[in-house]
C-alpha cells in the first residue's frame, strides 16, 4: 500500500481564483526601429560542364546536412561581413541573422537596390572551406525590404497591416534571442527547438536510441489593442535521437531483441525498419566517406559477390581483406549505399552513425514512447528550474545582441490570476442540459447525458434526395431495410427529417463505376449519399467515394458493415445511431448542440451530497504491456492493475497496484483488495463505509461482458457478505458501464444474520515479476 502524501488537516476548498506562473517572460523593447533585409545564397561549384550554381538555403536533405550547413552558413555570413566593411558599417552584434533568408541590422544596408557579393574560398574560415572543397566562390545577395517599428505601445493597432507588422516583430525577437544557439555548435537547432549536442547529457533508450534533452522557443504578442506587450516562452522538450555508434554494435543489440533463432529476412526487415535513410560515414578510410543508408543485403559478406573494374567477382568480405586487410564478420549482412544508380556495400564493421539525428514518430516503438513519458515527467518544481535553465541557454550573458538592440528579458516568470470555473455543460433545444444535479443540489434522475430525446439545436434542411448505397454485399437486403428505417426514426427522434431513401446496391466497385454513379447522382439532384462498406475501414472505395463529392458536388457518409449491424442489433444500437445521425446532421450543415454556462455547484455539495461522510470512491485500471505494439513489441512483463480510493475525502487518498499474468484482461484478486480497503478505511476513519462506489477505467466495448461475468461478481460476492455500519449487508441497486455502486438495504424482522468483519491482520506477499515471466 502506497503511503498516504495529504497533509494532516487537508479539508475541501472553494477557490474561486488561482494565483499560476506562467512559463514564460516578459520582454522590454527600448529600440525603436530595425531594419529587415531579404538574403539569398548560393555556392558556385566546378563540374565536368562547367560552374553550377546550388541553392545553399534550400532545404537540407537530412539531420546532418541541416546542422553542417547550419554552421556554414553562420561562417559565410560573417566571413563576407568582415569582408565588405563599406557595407557593414558596424560591429557583428548590430546584425540579426537566422541562418536563412531573413537578416535584421540596426542601420540599413545599401541604398535600397540588390547587392551581390562574390566571396573566394580563401575568405572562409578552414572549417567552411572543407565543406567548400569543390567549390569556385560563393555569391551572397542582400536587399533591403523594409523598416520595422517596435514602438511596444504600438506593435498591433488592428487591420492586416497591424498583423503583418505583428508577425514581423516576432519573428525578429525570435530570431535575436536565438542567436547564441545558432552561432555555436553545442546545440542542435530544428526550427524553433534546440537539443543539446553534448553527448554526456544523453539518456539511453530503447534499440540503439538516446533521449536529448532541449526546449522549444516562441514569442507571443499579448495585450489589447492600445497596449502590447512580447513574452518569451520556453517549454522543455525531451526527443529521441539515434545514438552515435558503430553499425555493428547496433546490427548486434537487433540480434538479441529478435533472438538467437532469427532468419536474415527477419534481421533485413528490422535493420532497415531502424537505419532506412540514417547517414553513416565510414572509418576504414583516410577520406571518410557519408552516405545515408539505403538498405540492408539479403546475403552476408561472405556471400555477397560483385564485379570489380578489372572484370574480377570477388565477395565483400575478401575484397575488404584483400585491399585494406580487414577482417570481417562473413556471416554479417552488408550496409547498401546507392550513388548515381550505382549500388556499393560496406560491411557493418567499418561504418558508424553519425549524432544529431532524430527518430521520427513512425519509427518510434511504444517501449521508446514509454522512456519519452516517463524521462518528461516532472514535478512543478523541478520544471521551473528546468524552464529557468532554458531561459539562460537562450538569454545567455554571451548573446551581445540583445545588448545591441536594447532588448531585455525578464528573470522571474510571469504571474496570472486564473479563475476557476464551472464545467460547461451541453444544450440541446429543449434547453435541457447534461448535468447530473439541479441548482438545490438534487440529483437529477435519467441519464441526462445521453442524447436519446434531445432535438438538436439546429436541424439541418432536409434533402430532396438522399441515396442509401451497399457495395458488395456489404449488407443483405434485409438487414438493409432494417438499417435504413432505424436511421430514418433516429434522425426524426433529434429534428432531422430525412425522407425514404433511395436504395441502391453496387456490384462492381472501382473508380470509373464509382463516378458514373455520381454523374447520375448528380444529374438527379441528389445531395446525400450514405454507403455501406465491407472489409477495411481504410479501403479504396471510401477514399474514391470521398473524391467524388468534390467532383459532383454532393455529401456521402461512410459506415462500415459492423457499424451497421450493431445499429439493428439489441446491445447499444441506440448509441450508434446517435452517433451516425449526429454526424449526419453536421455533414449537411446542421448544428447539434451548443455550450452553455454552468450553474455553480451549491455551497456545500461535494462535501454533503457527493463525497458524504460514510462513503468511498475506488478507482479500478490495468495496464499490459503486451497490448502496447504489434508482434515484434510483445513482452512478457506482467499486467499491472493499479487501485486508488478515498478516505472520507476527496483530498484523502491511498493507492496500491499489484501484478498479474499478461493475457489475463480482467482483473483478478479483487476481493484481497476490497478487503485492504475496507480494512485500511476502518483504521482511519472508525468504521467500515455506507457506501462503497467503485469506478473500473480502461474498459472496451469488447470487455464489458468479460467485467460483467468475472470482475463484478467477485465484489459482490465477497461484499454481500459483510455488514456496513447500520448492521445491514451491502446490496447492489445500480450498475452501469463504469461504475458499480453498493449500499447498506434494511433486513426483514428478525434482525441481520451474522456477518463477518474485515480480517484485521493484513497479509503480505512480495510478487516479482519473475513469477509471471
């Protein structure tokens, strides 16, 4: 049992405001204009025909190539500053650049016109010139565009002109208090966030992966319209990035994830799944050489043969033995790099992964997803400091711009009075809303958020033709007409009257089938479509379907064969049909409810009606980890079944969790934890509870049946057994989808027969997770 964290005297509040910070700082212009500047370059390079121009703010084709031309472009930049002091009239701290095309300076460059400037490689610094090898010079235009206002009391004053200037004003400061992450190469800067490049600070994740740390950064122009102000916002931000290391040290971490009996088809597939597109460099070579990896062989080195210049076939392997006596793993599968439609492969011994690149989201497995979740959270004290640690990376004491410019930040981080408000609530026409109490504090009978009964506020106009279409045989005849009658009285019961419809069933589905349909659709004026489809919510004939409204101009719906069939079945048809006619209603531009203001809970509910003394919450949840990815992802980790509850208020709360075998979806060892409760309820409060309410999270639609049959009758079966306080045994009169609710029931004459008490001696047992393994 988990310890109790409330303090001593915790009681329930009315807070009616909330004093919050915010994570970000105000920003003190005190310049009162600078200058925008449009720049473009471009490297000039020797090929067999001649010089070819390359765009170098074009976008990079890769992680590596973004950091590497970041950095060149920094160097260009300030190289050709140095260079033309006739035109850079001032120090480099008077110069706004963002590494792109926008340049913001204190003065204005130039008379107005384009100016070109042509460096040679020999004005670069030897870093800028080892990415330059090929090159002949660099040409560097710059343009003035326009003058920029910061008057703070006038950075808005309405209109589009007002929002440009807007825009305008924050991309500057955005880029300024940038400029020390830009110009220095211990950061990884993408767009507005930055990592940290210092290996040391790198969290190891799952496969071959790590954890940066970092921020996001954005400026906001808050105020009204005849007072603004800029705020600087910082949100740390944890990203998952390759780690920097030797390609078979990685192929060898892959080999004990899948097991010793894997196939090489099977170490294909996951090593390409990983390392498609990741830009390796090679270490065997006095020239190291970068490519990004294009795949995997199918055959190992020592097999895999080709054919060399002097017309010789040799294998990988005893070529790499032959010219640079290297001796590699011949049973290993090759590194494919493919240049100028040419194919070369490189044993995995001689290549390494180069850092800074990140993983995206399709090749995020949930184990890594799980260390991001878990590496991000934070308690509030620990995120200002992290917030506060953000701030000075980018307002660092080195960046002599802001000085520059008379731009200053604040330390502290903004204050705000929140004020707490009531829930909304839904309304439909008949102004009835979803709240389960009145304004004395009453509970409201019925299951006033259900939409049964409820008009919509705005029923949409009623077609003059709609068309209910089946493809395939998606549904039988029958069923059919079943479906469409059910929908028809559903769309009436809420204000949408929808006449009888045209019912069409389409054999032969493709997309010159499709759209001859609705060219007849069309001619016939019909505005709706609803089609029925079998197989894969994500097939072809929905995407044509969907096409199709914009070519002939009129509204389809799509619903699957299962969900028709659960609309005409007897278990929560009245759900689905809701759910299809309110999107229906929408779709032709109707409205179906809207949001109101709230009544305030009366003084003194949650204490008397909704956590009374006598009563306890339980809160029920499991989580598997097996169910969190596919084949590959599966663990034999057991489930984990987490519990909290209330003791005598909502402030005063304890928890456990406990395990169970992976495949078991339903909970098991209720009645031990019920009895832990009560027990530990009896210790703190005096006496066992009148009512228990007992919540259970996590349910599908596919397991209410297995909680209903296994989970609900063990808790009944072990509480009818007990007598509350009134002598009276605990009895169920409600029961819904989430929450089971027990309470005493008078006994007949005679007098309550004799129960038993909660076990006043708890016992223990340590579970590992070796027992379900």
């Amino acid at each position: 049992m988990l310890p109790n964290r409330a303090p001593q005297g915790n009681e329930l509040q009315r807070n009616r405001k909330v004093e919050l910070q915010v994570n970000g700082y105000r920003m003190r212009i005190n310049e009162s204009k600078v200058y925008m500047h449009e720049i473009k370059m471009e490297v000039a390079f020797n090929t067999l025909k001649g010089l070819r121009n390359v765009d170098l703010l074009a976008r990079p084709a890769n992680d590596v190539i973004r950091q590497k031309r970041r950095r060149l472009i920094w160097s260009i930049f300030h190289a050709t500053r140095i260079k033309h002091p006739q035109q850079f009239l001032y120090n480099e701290y008077e110069y706004v650049y963002d590494c792109g095309g926008a340049l913001f300076a204190l003065h204005q460059i130039g008379d107005g016109n384009r100016i070109e400037f042509v460096m040679k490689m020999a004005d670069f610094p030897e870093e800028a010139k080892g990415q330059l090898h090929r090159a002949e010079h660099v040409i560097l235009r710059l343009a003035f565009t326009r003058i920029l206002d910061l008057r703070q009391s006038n950075l808005y004053d309405g209109g589009e002109a007002g929002e440009q200037r807007c825009r305008f004003v924050q991309q500057f400061l955005d880029i300024l208090t940038s400029q020390y992450v830009l110009g220095s190469d211990q950061h990884l800067v993408f767009q507005n966030s930055r990592y940290s490049a210092d290996p040391r600070e790198d969290i190891e994740a799952h496969l071959s992966k790590v954890i940066k740390k970092g921020a996001s950064k954005t400026i906001n122009i808050v105020g009204d319209q005849k007072n603004q102000e800029a705020l600087l916002f910082v949100e740390p931000r944890r990203s998952p990035f390759m780690a920097d290391k030797k390609v078979l040290d990685i192929v060898e971490e892959v080999r004990r994830e899948l097991g010793g009996r894997s196939s090489n088809a099977q170490l294909k597939k996951k090593l390409e799944d990983l390392l498609k597109g990741i830009v390796v460099e090679t270490i065997h070579q006095k020239d190291a050489v970068q490519f990004p990896v294009k795949g995997f062989s199918a055959e190992p080195a020592g097999v895999l043969s080709f054919t060399m210049d002097a017309g010789e076939s040799t294998t990988v392997a005893d070529y790499f033995k032959r010219r640079y006596h290297l001796h590699v793993d011949r049973d290993m599968l090759c590194v494919v790099c493919e240049r100028r439609q040419q194919k070369f492969y490189f044993p995995c011994e001689v290549l390494v992964v180069l850092p800074g690149q990140r993983v995206h989201c399709s090749r995020q497995t949930p184990k890594l997803v799980e260390q991001l979740i878990k590496e991000s959270q934070q308690l509030p004290s620990r995120m200002k400091e992290e917030v506060n640690h953000e701030r000075e990376v980018y307002v660092h004491e080195l960046n002599q711009q802001l000085k520059a410019f008379n731009v200053t930040v604040d330390t502290e981080l903004c204050t705000a009075v929140g004020k707490v408000l009531p829930p909304p609530v839904i309304q439909y026409e008949q102004r009835t809303v979803s709240a389960d109490v009145d304004r004395s504090g009453q509970k409201i009978t019925g299951r006033q958020w259900k939409v049964s009964g409820q008009r919509f506020v705005r029923p949409a106009p009623t077609p003059e033709k709609w068309v209910l279409c089946v493809f395939e045989n998606a549904l039988e005849s029958e069923s059919t007409r079943t479906f469409a009658r059910a929908y028809v009285n559903a769309a009436r019961s809420h204000g949408l009257i929808l006449g009888e419809p045209i019912i069409e069933r389409l054999q032969e589905v493709n997309q010159s089938t499709i759209y001859a349909r609705g060219q007849a659709y069309k001619s016939n004026d019909v505005k709706f479509i609803l089609f029925i489809f079998g197989g894969d919510r994500k097939n072809f004939e929905r995407d044509i379907m969907k096409e199709s409204e914009t070519l002939f101009n009129y509204t389809t719906q799509a619903v699957n064969t299962k969900t028709a069939m659960k609309a005409i079945s007897d278990r929560g048809a009245f759900m689905v049909l809701d759910n299809l006619v309110m999107k229906t209603n929408l779709k032709l531009g109707g409205i179906n409810h809207e949001l109101a203001n709230a009544q305030d809970f009366p003084q003194g509910y949650l204490e008397k009606v909704l956590f009374k003394a006598g009563r306890v919450f339980i809160g029920l949840d499991l989580q598997s980890p097996g169910m969190l990815g596919g084949a590959d992802e599966f663990t034999l980790d057991p489930t984990v079944v987490g519990m909290t509850f209330t003791l005598g208020s909502p402030a005063d709360m304890r928890g456990t969790y406990w395990y169970q075998p992976a495949k078991k979806k339903y909970i098991s060892r209720l009645k031990d934890a019920i009895e832990d409760v009560l027990m530990v309820y009896q210790e703190s409060v005096g006496s066992l509870p009148n009512d228990i309410v007992i919540y259970r999270a996590g349910v599908s639609e596919g397991d209410i049946l297995m909680v209903v049959s296994e989970e609900i009758p063990a808790i009944k079966d072990y509480l009818t057994t007990l007598d509350n306080p009134d002598g009276c045994p605990y009895t169920s009169p409600h029961r819904d989808g989430c929450a089971e609710e027990f309470h005493h029931a008078p006994h007949a004459a005679g007098g309550p027969p004799n129960r038993t008490s909660p076990r006043r001696e708890r016992r223990t047992r340590n579970l590992s997770f070796d027992e379900y393994r």
